[in-house]
C-alpha cells in the first residue's frame, strides 16, 4: 500500500510516519505540508491512499479532498483529523473521502482504518458510528426508517441497542456470550442493512438529516 502524508505539523507526520514504518505492507511515498502540496504531490505520485488533515494552509483537507478525487479516482482519502464530529465526518465524505480517524484514536485504529479503504471499504471510527446508530434508532421509533430496521434480526436489534449505549465490541461480545468476531460481524450486517455502509449512503443519509446541502451535487 502506498501512502501519502498529508499534514501541516512535522511532528504529526514524523509520528504517523514512524507508526508506519513497522508495518510491513505500508510504504510512504511522500509527505505533504499543505493542501495544495498534498494535492500536486498525489497527482505526481499517484498513492494508492492520502492520509488528510483537515486543517491546513494553501487549501484545506475539504478542498484538497475533492481536487484530488476528481483528478485521481484510483486514490482513496483518509482523513486523519482532531475534529470528531457528524458534520464534518459528512461534509469530507461528500467531498470524495472513504473513511475519517480522529486524532485522539488509538494507532490500532488508523492502520485498520488504512487497510479497509484499501481494500476498497469506508471506515466509520466508532463514536460516528454510534451517533448515526442513535440517530437512526430516533428515525426508527418515529416511522421513517421503519421498514429497514425491519430487516434487522433479533440478534443484531440486540447488537444495534448496545452500540446506541456506547458498548465496545467486546463488551457486547461478554453481554451476549458471543465471540468478538461475531459481534463485528454483526456490526457490518447491521450497517449494512439500514444503507449506512458505502460513502454515497453516507453522504445520501446525512443530507436527509439536513447536516450537508445538496450544493455542487455529491
């Protein structure tokens, strides 16, 4: 996997950088200061994955996303930022990013993040996930999500209420005497299945909650 590093702070980048090095199957082909840099550097380099901060001089991740997914759509953006919050989770998804890491998340939780855009999946960090599983849950209970929730078996109704309550995967896995790979399973069946698995349902979702417009399209 080739990664672009995409950071105005070179203690940020030296840090993902060497968190990088140990894994065996990720090569960095470069580093980037600022958003326009970012850009140039991926349209040269041609990185199979852009590791995005948001904030950044030149030309902001949100810009420097959307240039970049319209010049190399084979690159996919990771964004890697210490805003975690639905709106901007939404806004750089509709930008043309495929997953979004908060900069307090542990470093397990980036390289997993890396490898499942990689692999050609989003990747929703956790407290994201649980808020649109709330959110979605509200819709729910009011009808307008009613007939997907339907969908839903017993077991991943039960695996959804626990994740609305902020329960890790192995805590649910303990309350339900399940193994932690079932659990996960259960996650992306359920994600699946209330259309809140790939970047366009995501983007589609947060528009019908009013948290993105429908300016410039998807």
């Amino acid at each position: 996997m080739r990664v672009l590093l995409a950071d105005d702070h070179p203690i940020m980048r030296a840090g993902i950088r060497l968190l990088l090095e140990n894994e065996s199957d990720i090569d960095i082909v470069g580093e980037a200061d600022n958003g326009l840099k970012a850009v140039e550097m991926t349209q040269s380099l041609r990185p199979d994955v852009v590791i995005m901060d948001i904030s950044m001089p030149d030309l902001d991740g949100f810009e420097a996303t959307r240039r970049i997914c319209q010049s190399c759509p084979n690159t996919r953006v990771l964004v890697l930022t210490m805003y975690d919050s639905e709106e901007h989770f939404f806004e750089i998804l509709k930008a043309g990013a495929v997953g979004y890491v908060p900069k307090k998340a542990a470093p397990t939780d980036l390289i997993s993040a890396l490898r499942s855009v990689y692999a050609g999946g989003v990747f929703i960090y956790p407290t994201v996930a649980r808020s649109l599983v709330n959110d979605y849950l509200r819709r729910a209970e009011g009808g307008s999500e009613q007939e997907s929730l339907g969908g839903l078996t017993d077991r991943e109704r039960q695996v959804l209420r626990m994740i609305a309550e902020g329960r890790s995967n192995k805590e649910i896995a303990d309350a339900l005497v399940l193994s932690v790979k079932t659990v996960e399973r259960h996650r992306a069946n359920i994600m699946e299945k209330l259309g809140l698995h790939s970047r366009t349902a995501l983007v589609k979702y947060a528009i019908r909650k009013g948290l993105v417009d429908v300016d410039g399209g998807l």
